[in-house]
C-alpha cells in the first residue's frame, strides 16, 4: 500500500514526511491548479499543535508523491497570502506567481512588437520569471492601460495569438500554443481511473469573423492609427456555417493578426465541444500544460487524447491522497 507523502518549505521552516510519516501535522493538503483561473491555490489546514505558526508572505513551495520510493515531484511554488485560525485549526492559504501579475499595474503603449516580447516585458516589471514565451502575432500597436492588472492585459494577448496562459510549478509564466502536451499520461478505465465524467456543449457559432479598426491591410503598417471606413483590409475569418460571431478588437490592426485570432478562437470553440474531469491516484506528475489518453472506457468519445487545463491535488488523512484533472478535447 502507497503511503502519501509531502515536503512543505515555507519560510524558513520545512516539513518533510517521506521519512518520518507522523511528521505530519495537516489534516488536509489541497493544490489548484487551473488555466482558466488567474492564481492557482494552495490550501494547509492544520492541527493547533506545537509553535510552528506560518505568516502572511512566507514563500512556499510544495512536493507532492509518496514514502515509500520517496520521490518527490514540485507541483507549486507560491507564498502565504491569508492565515485563518480557530480553537482547534489554523487554515493557510496561499497563491502561485501570477499574483504579482494581478497586482502590478502600467500605462505603456508597444510600437511594432511581438505578443511574446509583450509577455516577457510585463512579466520582468511584476518580478514573474518566464518559462517559455512563444512570439505569437506582431502588433504595430499595443496598448497597456492602468485600469486593469498585467495578467489581464496578459489573457488578452493569450486568447488573440490563441495561446495557452498559465504558471508552472516552478513559478514561471508559460506562454505558448498548446500542440499536443508536453507528456501525455494515459489512465485506462477500470485500472487507473477512480471517476470520469464529461461534458458535451454545441459550439457558439459555426463561423467566426473578427474586424480591426485600421486600414494597414491595403494602406501599410504605416497607417496603423487611422481609423478606416473599410474593415475588409483588416478582416480575419475561419469556418464556415451559421451562426457568425463577428467580433471587433481594436488591437487587431493587421489582416494577418485578425486571421490568427479567428483561426485560434475557431479552434478553441471546437476543443471545447467535449470537457471533462477525471479523478486518479494522486499523481504529482501531471501538470498544466500536458495531455491525457484515456483507454477502454465504455464511453467510446471518451476514449481518446485530451488537453489538461486544471489539477487538484488533495491530500487528507481520512481519504488519502487524489488528483482530480479537468479536461477538453484538442
């Protein structure tokens, strides 16, 4: 029988359970992970015992797996953000890098740049490392106004290039095209598989178009302030069908900018056709940014490759250790 295991660094202090499995002092351990919200989470809750008593801003990092070959795998890096505490627990609470994200804010305009040299930028003035930072679209301008945080201004420029955003477990921002996962882990019903369920939506519209507000298609990049009275210079579209969703964005100042937005949200409407979660053995191995095959279940659409856009591990000393994997269709 596998016993759960975890290594907490937080400050200062670390608590390590691999070799000392009563070291533990949680009653629960959850990880959430999850491409669609802006922070992933962590949550500790704890016994009110000895004098060990995490504070608002300890760093924090977290290895997840088991005693018994005591190989630990990183599943987040973050820090303490709330402390919550009763008679008998004390609740942590913490988020991953993209917080520094959310609250860093500017008034810059970018003048003949990629999305990536975007992405990288913003990132180096929030303090957030980058992993990886694909080039995506070039824009003749960009405009990062104060209003709203750099992590918004960062999903903008992800769902215009048709990128995948999100933080890995090393605390470093990913901003890259999702083309098939970087592992693929495969669960077959009835051996690895704990719960599976799934969800099947009709897409929003058959066809997409997306319109700019310059003429730079027919008039050069040149002229990419002017407003135009002809959109079809700075038109993109994908699909073919009805209904249309015809969409306006000002960023969007080049023919070939519009078409890489409508060809990503196209796709991205497909994909999302059939989602999902399924529930394992806990399993730290399984990030953002990889995809999962399921095999032999009786449901034969479920029987295939999927992207995985959210983990939560969960560790408690009453249910053990479960990962549970939310899921779409690639």
């Amino acid at each position: 029988m596998l016993n759960p295991a975890y290594k907490l660094t937080l400050g200062n202090r670390i608590v390590d359970t691999t070799d000392e499995p009563r070291a533990s002092i949680l009653t629960e351990l959850r990880v959430e992970l999850d491409m669609d919200v802006p922070a992933d989470r962590f949550l500790l809750v704890m016994g009110q015992v000895g004098s060990w008593r995490p504070q608002q801003e300890d760093e924090t990092r977290i290895e997840l797996g088991y005693a018994d070959d005591g190989d630990l795998a990183q599943v987040m890096t973050g820090s303490v953000t709330a402390v919550q505490a009763d008679l008998q627990t004390r609740r942590v609470i913490g988020h991953g890098g993209a917080v520094h994200l959310l609250r860093s804010f500017a008034d810059t305009t970018y003048q003949a740049k990629k999305a990536g040299e975007i992405v990288r930028n913003l990132a180096n003035q929030a303090g957030v490392d980058v992993a990886r930072a694909e080039d995506g679209s070039h824009f003749p301008a960009y405009v990062v106004d104060g209003r709203r945080s750099f992590w918004h201004h960062l999903r903008d420029l992800a769902e215009l290039c048709g990128m995948d955003l999100y933080v890995d477990a090393a605390g470093e921002l990913v901003f890259e095209r999702f083309v098939g996962g970087r592992t693929v882990h495969v669960f077959d019903y009835g051996r690895d598989i704990l719960a599976l369920e799934s969800y099947f939506t009709a897409p929003r519209a058959a066809r997409v178009e997306a319109w700019g507000e310059s003429p730079t298609g027919a008039e050069g990049e040149e002229a990419w302030s002017w407003l135009t009275k002809d959109f079809s210079g700075s038109r993109g579209q994908a699909g073919t069908g009805e209904p249309t969703l015809l969409l306006e964005r000002s960023a969007l100042r080049t023919a070939q900018a519009a078409q890489s937005f409508v060809d990503a949200l196209h796709i991205h409407m497909q994909r999302r056709r059939l989602s999902g979660r399924l529930q394992v053995l806990g399993n730290p191995a399984v990030k953002l940014g990889d995809a999962l095959r399921v095999q032999q279940s009786p449901e034969d659409e479920l029987n295939g490759t999927f992207q995985v856009r959210s983990v939560t591990h969960r560790i408690t000393k009453s249910e053990g250790f479960v990962t549970t994997i939310g899921f779409r269709g690639i």
